[in-house]
C-alpha cells in the first residue's frame, strides 16, 4: 500500500493513505513511500522512491507534474511563513494544526504520483540496501541538535562579517540535515534552512561543542587520488599521498604536490611537461577511462550512471566513487557505534566527527580501522581530536 508521511515528529505522528489522513496505522500494510523517516526504523519490507530514483523529488518527478511541484511548495512555504509571521513557534505545533487538510492530502497525492511513476519506470539500483542503510544514518544524525554555543564569536564581533553571521546562525535551524540525492555524483547538499555545516566558516567552528567529552575526526588522506589506486588495482601509498609525491616527482613541498596533482588529474593543460610525464608514469588514467567511462557518460563501481563529456570524466569517476564509499563507510561507523553511547555528530565531505564519550575512548583506533578498510583499499587515516569543532588537533 503507498502511504505519503505528514509529520514524523513522536507527538504529531500522522501519514495520508488513498488521501485520507490517519494517525493509528498498522505499519506492516504498508509498501511503498517516498523516502526513510525514524517512525519506519524497524520495518524491512518498505520501499523507497527517492533510494529507487537516486534523487530529490523535484528530479524524479516528471516533466508533466513539475509546475504543479512547484506550486505545492511554494503554498506550503508560505502556510509556514505565515504561522512564523504570527508568532507560531512552527517546530513546536503539529503540520496538521497548522496546513489546512485538503492542502495536505492534495501535496501528498502528487507525491504518490510521483513516486508510482519511479517504481514504473525505474530499475531497482544495485546499491539499494546500501542506499536506505545511509538514509537511515543520516536521519539519525539528524535527529539530535548540535550544541551550540556562541561565545567564541565574541571577540570578532566587532566585525561587521561576524555579527551578520551571528544573526544568521542564531536564527539556523540547529540540526544537520543532509539531502542524500542533491548532487549527481552523491555527494551530500543540506536541505534549505538546516544548520549549514557542510559551509561553516573555519574561523566559526569552535561554537560547535559535543553533547558527550569530545570530538574525534576521521579524515581520509588524499581520498579522490585513493580511490584512483583503488580503481586501477594499483597499491597504494602507506603514508601521506602528497609527501609520497614530493618524493616520486620531486617536489619541493607538500602544497606544490597537492597543486599539481590536483591539476594533472582534472586539467592537465597547466602542468609542466616533466611533472605530466611522471604523473603518467605512476597513475593510469587512460585504464580508468576504459572501465568506467562510456559514450558521454561514466558508470561507477556502485552502479552509479552519471552524463559527462570527456572534460568531466575523471572527475565524476573519482567524486562519485569516493563520496559514495565514504558514505558507506559511516554506515559501518554507525552500526559499530549502536551498543554505546559515542555517536556520529556530522560528516564533512571525506570525513566523520564523533561526539565521543571519554569511557569510551579505547574504542578510537579501531574506530579509525574500521573507517579505513575500504572496497578499494586500506585509506590512510588522519585522527584529530578536539573539545570543539574548531580546535581540533592532530593526533595520528
């Protein structure tokens, strides 16, 4: 049965079946919605669209149904303004007392239209399971607020930056909220109005505090170029990639390599020719090309398809690959972490923060090997730990 959920927070739980709205449902009647919510945390038989599609709703949805999308959101947005402008604390009062009934029902019915036309016309993905496994880490990390405290802005607000980001980040929503589908390659977006962790000024990290003692980040070294030994079954470097490099190619410094990898790998019309040659003779790209790119498009190992011209190839291969496996790897973190009282507070982009309890501490390295051990490889793993976010310091 395709049922559409309303609200899923615990005292307004509510979902809308063959447009009705209900509150007591039997879960297990159930099949088939857009997308993972907690209140589903012990079902297996759901199915979910947007982890069939790999996309947000309004990529998904077909062209025939996109203005009426659009017009849908834009009147729910404005049923919440409208309470905000009133003085509604929004968060604190249930979608059902606020949005009027047939307005409900009829945003829902498009959403069952939308998400009948993905289980038509989509092949079941071949990372699925994974897919729904990181659906539910992400709702999980969504469901407890950062700590924040912002008192270490104090001594810049004299800065007129500083006071403007203030005000922005007092009035933020406090929760991470990732949007799983918003990139092609599967990197993570933050859906509109959540915390904006993933663009957080370094100079502002320090008003992030952990619930528990302290943080702990997991910080692949030189992922993309990883996952490129990986890909070509090339064995990879023990230590830091880029001093490695400096050592190989000769580089003077350990920026000077990073630069230039980074520029041979995705435009190599700015490299001297030595470095190009020496590049050439330690990656192969062209044996990546040929197992993973295509006519205008390149296929991930994860089955991912994305369209691109030879410009951007290497680049999605490695992107979409590295985002995807280290997102896996979270999930093994997460499910490593659900008998204690450490948790993952957030990702950001190629690494994870740990909000972690100081018992629990003899825990740490094997949290780094479990983090390590890819599909494609060993990663090196940097270890830093701080008692904020902006303090973190390296410790391996």
């Amino acid at each position: 049965m395709l049922f559409q959920l309303v609200d899923v927070r615990p005292e307004c739980i509510s979902l809308c079946i063959k447009e009705q709205i209900k509150e007591n449902v039997d879960i297990n009647q159930l099949t088939q919605t857009w997308s993972y919510s907690n209140i589903l945390k012990n079902t297996t038989h759901i199915l979910f669209a947007d982890c069939f599609s790999q996309n947000n709703l309004h990529g998904a949805c077909p062209s025939s149904m996109q203005d009426e999308l659009r017009g849908l959101k834009q009147r729910f947005v404005g049923f919440l303004n409208s309470a905000r402008y009133s003085g509604i604390q929004t968060n604190k009062v249930c979608y059902t007392d606020l949005i009027p009934e047939r307005f409900i029902i009829k945003f829902c019915s498009l959403k069952d239209r939308i998400c009948s036309h993905v289980f038509e016309n989509y092949e079941k993905p071949i990372q699925y399971e994974s897919l729904v496994k990181i659906a539910r880490m992400l709702v999980e990390i969504a469901s407890k607020p950062l700590k924040i405290d912002f008192s270490s802005m104090r001594p810049f607000l004299h800065e007129s930056r500083t006071r403007q980001m203030e005000k922005t980040l007092q009035k933020a929503n406090k929760f991470v909220q990732y949007e799983q589908f918003k990139t092609k390659t599967g990197r993570l977006g933050v859906v509109s109005g959540g915390f904006p962790i993933l663009n957080l000024d370094k100079k502002f990290r320090s008003i992030i505090k952990p619930h528990n003692d302290f943080f702990v980040e997991l910080d692949f070294n030189a992922a993309e170029i990883r996952s490129l030994f990986g890909l070509v079954e090339q064995k990879q470097p023990e230590e830091d990639v880029y001093r490695w490099l400096m050592k190989e190619v000769g580089f003077e410094t350990r920026e000077e390599a990073k630069l230039n990898t980074i520029k041979w790998m995705y435009d190599s019309s700015d490299i001297e020719k030595r470095v190009a040659y020496s590049f050439d003779s330690i990656f192969n790209k062209k044996l990546l090309l040929e197992k993973f790119g295509g006519d205008k498009e390149i296929k991930t190992i994860y089955g991912r398809v994305i369209p691109a011209d030879d410009h951007h190839a290497i680049n999605y291969i490695l992107q979409s690959t590295t985002a995807d496996m280290c997102l896996r790897q979270m999930v093994k973190v997460n499910e490593y972490l659900q008998d204690k009282k450490t948790r993952i507070a957030f990702c950001m982009h190629d690494a994870i923060i740990l909000d972690m309890k100081s018992e629990e501490r003899e825990h740490i390295l094997s949290l780094r090997d479990v983090f390590s051990q890819t599909e494609l490889g060993k990663y090196k793993t940097s270890l830093k730990i701080g008692r904020d976010y902006g303090t973190m310091g390296k410790v391996l």
